[in-house]
C-alpha cells in the first residue's frame, strides 16, 4: 500500500551539490570581502539544510477510503507549514508550496533552480477562490473558467496586493488555473489554500509526467510525492494572456487556439516568438533531454519526411551514436520491421499511435533517452494543427538542429 522507499539515505547528493554549487557561484558575484563570503557560504549551507530530507512516496492509484484521505490531510498539513510537496496534474506533475507563504515559493525555486523572474501558476480550487487572488476576473474570464475549468487552461490576469511578488515573478499579473486531477484538487480544497506550482523537473529538464520520474528526480529534496500513475494530458496547459490586447496564447497546450475563438466569439493570437518578452519562462531553455536532438520538418508528404529521418540517422548510425528514431504515427508493419532491422543495435524506433499519444509520452520518452544514455534523438515533426500545435512547439525547444 504504501511505497516509503528506503534508498534514500545516499541521497539526492547530485542535485545537493548542484543547488551549492549554484549558491556559491551567486555569492561569489555578489560579495566582496572575506567575511561577508564566510556569510554567503554559511547561508548557502543552511539553505541546502534546509532543503535536504527524506522523501516519502505514497502511490495514490491504491489508496481508498480512509487512507486515500489521511494521504489527502498530510499533504494539506504540509503546504500550510510552509512545505513543497510534489503532486500530479493532469498536464504534468506539479511541485507545489502555499501560493500566500513567500517562505514557501521561495523554497520551489531553491530546488528548481528556477530564476526568480520566471512567474509560477497558482493552483485553485473554485473560481471563487481565483477571484480572491485578482483585480478583476472579466467576462472573458468567466467564460473560459466556466468552460475549460477544471482542465489544462491557464489565465494570466491583474494581480491582487495579497499575493506575494515572489509568486508572480515581481509581475503585476497572475497566472491561474484549476487542474482536472481529483488528487491535486482535494490538495487544495483540504489546505484551503491555493497552491502555486511550477512543472516539478528542475530548471531546463522535461518536465516530469509520472510519479517514477519524479522521485528520481526530487527524492531527499521534498518530504512528500504524490505518485498518481501517468498524467493524462502529458504537456503543460495553454497560457493564455487575458490582459493584452488581442488576447493572446503565450504557451500552447491541450486547450487549443480555435476552442478559445469558439467560446470567446473573437480573434485571438498565438505569440509564438515574442512570448520570450511576455512569459518570461520562455526565455530559458526548456524541456531538452541530454541528446542531441535533430527535428525533421514536415514536408509535404509524410513519407518525404520519413525519408528525412532515416537519412539522419543512417549517418548518426554511421558515426556509431546511440540513436533513438520517433515517428509520429503509425506505419506500416513491414516498415517498421525494415527499419528496425536496419538500425540495430545502435538504434531503436519509437513508433507513437497517434498525435495525442505522442503528447501525453513525449518527455516520458526525452526522460528515457537520457536514462538509457541516447546520444541524438531524430523525431518526425508535425504540421502545426490543434495540439500538434503544442506538440510541435514543446519538440523545438527541446531540439538543436532541423533537418
Ligand atoms: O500544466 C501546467 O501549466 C503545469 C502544471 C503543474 O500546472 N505547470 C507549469 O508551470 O507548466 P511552469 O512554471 O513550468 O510554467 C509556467 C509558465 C512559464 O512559462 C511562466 O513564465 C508563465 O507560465 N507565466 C506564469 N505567470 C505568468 C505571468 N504572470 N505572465 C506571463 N507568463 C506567466
Ligand atoms: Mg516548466
């Protein structure tokens, strides 16, 4: 029933040092005398202390009753003392601190190591309690609550004086959404609190789409993770400015671009460059696995592009890199059996059964790559229609060359 894994006492010594590390370095930019150095370093170690502890993993899918709802109350009783727990969403898993406790979101970017001009989404629970963290929820607002919530659709709105700068990334604006994950809004509803929550991977790695990945990641950095088995969805939910004029899409996802139109009867624009100035999040690198990673652009048959692919990885083979080979959809039988014939040992080919399937898998297999030590990785891009859209978007980011 319950996973308390003991393995933990070597600890996550890695990302220990690298969140040191990263302590020291800002400390030696920022000081100048001994003293004040022996006082950055003293600080920098507190700092690990505190983020340093045993893990406990609690597999939410075999919970019932009674001990589903004690697993509910600690997390709460966690995020009101001011903890950062790790829970799942349906878009990715979250790793969560009360939304009001300054003390507590500073600790996400702590062990993210995200800067701290990079905004968080607030987590809520009711629409009633989006309004207390705002200026204004508009007309449009409500519609699109009332329509997409719970579900992957985050709004960027007027800020209230009552929510922590640290939040909302010095910005005057605040990103909200209502998950549809029956674990993260019993979280919220139990704590009464909104819970603000980054994707739970540290800053520019996949983001993390299943409890197993999150323990690898985060273990002996938070006290509790939340295992809610894969999320359905798989990308993170569309952002969407509703404080600009087109309202406009700054990070694509599940909800798309025409669903909005629909329910707001006007134009609205997709920012797909210039959301590096406006969502500042995306100024960083995001979602990239170890391996280098070539995208084919979609030519205008799908075999044209097909043969892309395997004329890039025929050479990386060549060269002798590991490569992993990923199609967007199905093929054929008798060419996969071609191709995998072809490329082995070296390579191996990951065939997805449809767009949505690639979408809900694709950092699960970019989390792989690097497990399994994939030098390059060679994907079949995707024409940029509904959530291919989104997926298109996450894979470029992800990517270093096109081909
Ligand atoms: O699906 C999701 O959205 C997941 C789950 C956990 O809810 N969360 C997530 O959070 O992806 P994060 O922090 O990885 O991405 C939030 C994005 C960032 O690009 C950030 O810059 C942007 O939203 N953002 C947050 N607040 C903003 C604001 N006030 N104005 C513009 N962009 C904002
Ligand atoms: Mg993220």
């Amino acid at each position: 029933m319950k996973q308390k894994r003991k393995d933990n006492k070597k600890g996550n010594d890695n990302l220990h040092k690298k969140i040191l590390n990263n302590e020291f370095e800002k400390n030696k930019a920022e000081t100048k005398n001994t003293s004040e150095k022996i006082e950055g370093i003293m600080k920098a170690t507190e700092k690990i202390e505190a983020t340093k502890q045993e893990t406990e993993i609690l597999n939410m899918k075999k919970l019932q009753g009674f001990s589903y709802s004690f697993a509910i109350q600690k997390a709460a009783k966690l995020i009101q003392e001011g903890e950062v727990i790790v829970f799942p969403t349906e878009t990715v898993y979250g790793l969560g601190a009360n939304a009001y406790d300054p003390n507590a979101v500073r600790k996400i970017y702590l062990i993210k190591n995200r800067p701290s001009d990079n905004p968080l989404i607030v987590h809520v629970s009711s629409i009633d309690m989006a309004k207390t963290m705002v200026t204004e929820f508009n007309e449009d607002a409500e519609k699109l609550a009332k329509r997409f919530w719970p579900g992957p659709l985050t709004l960027i709105l007027p800020k209230s004086a009552i929510v922590p700068d640290i939040t909302t990334g010095g910005l005057d604006t605040i990103a909200i959404r209502m998950p549809d994950n029956k674990i993260a809004l019993d979280i919220i509803k139990i704590a009464s609190l909104p819970i603000a929550a980054p994707s739970a991977n540290l800053s520019g790695k996949p983001s993390i789409t299943n409890g197993k990945d999150a323990y690898e990641e985060l273990n002996s950095v938070v006290p509790l993770i939340f295992d809610g088995g894969q999320c359905r969805i798989g990308i993170e939910s569309t952002v969407l400015n509703l404080t600009s004029n087109p309202i406009t899409i700054l990070r694509e996802g599940a909800v798309t671009r025409k669903q909005i139109e629909d329910v707001l009867r006007k134009k609205i624009e997709i920012c797909k460059e210039c959301d590096i100035a406006l969502s500042p999040g995306m100024k960083y690198k995001h979602y990239s696995p170890k391996a280098t990673v070539y995208l084919a652009k979609p030519r205008d048959s799908r075999m044209k592009t097909i043969i892309a692919v395997l004329e890039k990885t025929e050479k990386l083979i060549e060269n002798e890199k590991k490569t992993m080979v990923v199609l967007s959809e199905e093929i054929p039988d008798r060419m996969k059996k071609q191709i995998e014939e072809t490329i082995s040992p070296l390579g191996k080919l990951v065939v997805f059964k449809s767009i949505r399937q690639m979408a809900h898998e694709i950092f699960k297999l970019f989390r792989e790559a690097d497990r399994k030590r994939y030098e390059s990785i060679v994907i079949e891009g995707l024409f940029e229609d509904g959530i291919g859209s989104a997926v298109m978007d996450r894979i470029k980011r992800a990517s270093d060359e096109t081909i």
